[in-house]
C-alpha cells in the first residue's frame, strides 16, 4: 500500500520532525533554498506565492519576510501551529490553511505555487497528477509552479541505504530502499526521541523530467524547463530535480 502522509504525520510524529528539523535543513540552507526559489520563480515584493506542503513554514515564513504575500497548505495541525507562532515572532503574516494539497479551494489566485522538499510524489500516479491539476487551478494564467523533487540518478551514487541525523541524545534513522519496478523509494524512518521510538513509512514516486513534462502539459501548463537544486543546470549528479512550469 502507498503511504498516505495525512495518516502518518500524527502530533507525534510532527513534534520529531520540527525537533530534527534545524538539522536537517539548518536556517542558513533555508535561505539558501528561498533565495533559489525566489530566483527562479521570478518573484518580487507583494506577489502571492501558495506553498503546498508547507510544513512548519521554514519557507513560507522566508518567502514573507522577503516580501510575498503567502500562503501555505499541509494536513498537519502540529506543524502549522509551529509555523503560525514562528511568523508571529518574526512579525509576518502568512495565511496557513489546514488541508489536502489533491483538493484546493483557489481558482486563478496565486502568482507562483512551490512544492518544495521532496514534497511532490507521496501519492499514486493519479494522485499525483491530481495535485498538479489542482496547482495549476490555483494559478492564475501565466502563473509558475515549482517543484523540488529527489534526482533519482543521484541515488546510483548512495552506497549506505542507512543514513543518520543526530541531535544531542536523540536520532533519526531512515532505511531506504529502491523498489526498481515501481520507481518508488521507500523510507523506513525511525524516530528516537526522549528514550521513546516513533516510526513511519514513506514512499515516494521517482519521476524523470520527461514524466513530469507530460504530466504538467496535462495538467494545463506551457513550457517547463529543468534545473539542480542550487538553480543551476540539471545533470545527473545533481542532488535534486527542480522544475519550473508556466500555466
Ligand atoms: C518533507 S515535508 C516538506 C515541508 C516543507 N515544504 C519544507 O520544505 O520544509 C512534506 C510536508 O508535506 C505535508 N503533506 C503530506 N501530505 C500532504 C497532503 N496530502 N496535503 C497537504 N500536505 C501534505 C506533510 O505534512 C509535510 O509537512
């Protein structure tokens, strides 16, 4: 069965994920990733940007405070707390919205939507396609979608399927496996956290950029174009696939 993340991001869970958080993506790597994403979508000051999956906002919050009136959307209640009482204290506004990205509620609102971290391919193909669908019904015409998806070439690479991230005493532990008929990497993620262990199961949809360009010229959107996650070219060694699609 594919994972649905609207059962496995429980309060629990969500309170591991925001603790390793700063971890894995330290505050300066998410600028990092909010001033590519800035660049590539061409945004400026007061655009409206619609982040899907938007977790405990480490973007949304950076995309705010650059100046973009945004909103963001996720099924867990936990993170979108942290994320409202983080903008509070920064002293910005985004609207975060409780909800599943496969069912939007916007009609040709927003400038630019993002799916950022891997956030894209949690579903099966019809699911999939059905949050491009719906991302590009948000957009409104001439508006730009990006997602940030895993490069699965660079996996070739990955000998260890176990990999570690350790804060003080507790660890996260994710087991990966390749299942190569189905171009899903699944994820055995084991929590340790305060001497109690948490698990979930993830699996995520490998698309190749010609699939996603058939998949976003179906869902509504023009010319796509392909870069590396730092914004520049696209190869096989890039840690990421980042496209960016034009309704
Ligand atoms: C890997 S996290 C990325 C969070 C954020 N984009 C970032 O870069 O920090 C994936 C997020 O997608 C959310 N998510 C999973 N399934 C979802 C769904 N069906 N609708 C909305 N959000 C979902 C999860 O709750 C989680 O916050």
């Amino acid at each position: 069965m594919i994972y649905s993340p609207l059962d496995a991001f429980d309060a629990n869970l969500s309170e591991a994920h925001i603790f390793f958080g700063d971890v894995v993506n330290p505050p300066d790597l998410s600028s990092i990733h909010v001033a590519v994403i800035w660049t590539l979508l061409g945004l400026k000051q007061d655009c409206s940007v619609l982040e899907l999956g938007c977790g405990y906002g480490r973007i949304a919050n950076r995309l705010a405070e650059k100046g973009a009136r945004v909103t963001g959307i996720d099924t867990s209640q936990a993170l979108l707390k942290k994320a409202t009482a983080d903008a509070t204290e920064g002293g910005v506004n985004v609207e975060y919205v409780l909800g599943d990205i496969r069912s939007l509620p916007w009609r040709d609102r927003f400038d630019a939507a993002v799916l950022w971290d891997a956030t894209f391919g949690y579903f099966d193909d019809a699911d999939n396609e059905k949050v491009l669908h719906e991302a590009a019904s948000s957009l409104r015409c001439g508006g730009r979608l990006l997602i940030e998806s895993e490069n699965r070439y660079a996996f070739l690479h990955q000998r260890s399927p176990i990999s570690l991230v350790q804060r003080d005493d507790d660890l996260r532990v994710d087991i990966t496996s390749n299942d190569v008929l189905s171009d899903r990497r699944n994820i055995e993620r084991i929590f340790v956290r305060d001497g109690c262990v948490r698990r979930m199961h993830l699996s995520l949809r490998q698309y190749g950029f010609s699939e996603f360009v058939r998949m976003l010229r179906s869902a509504g959107f023009g010319t796509v174009e392909a870069y590396g996650q730092e914004g520049g070219p696209f190869t096989s060694d890039s840690a990421s696939l980042v496209v960016v699609a034009y309704k």
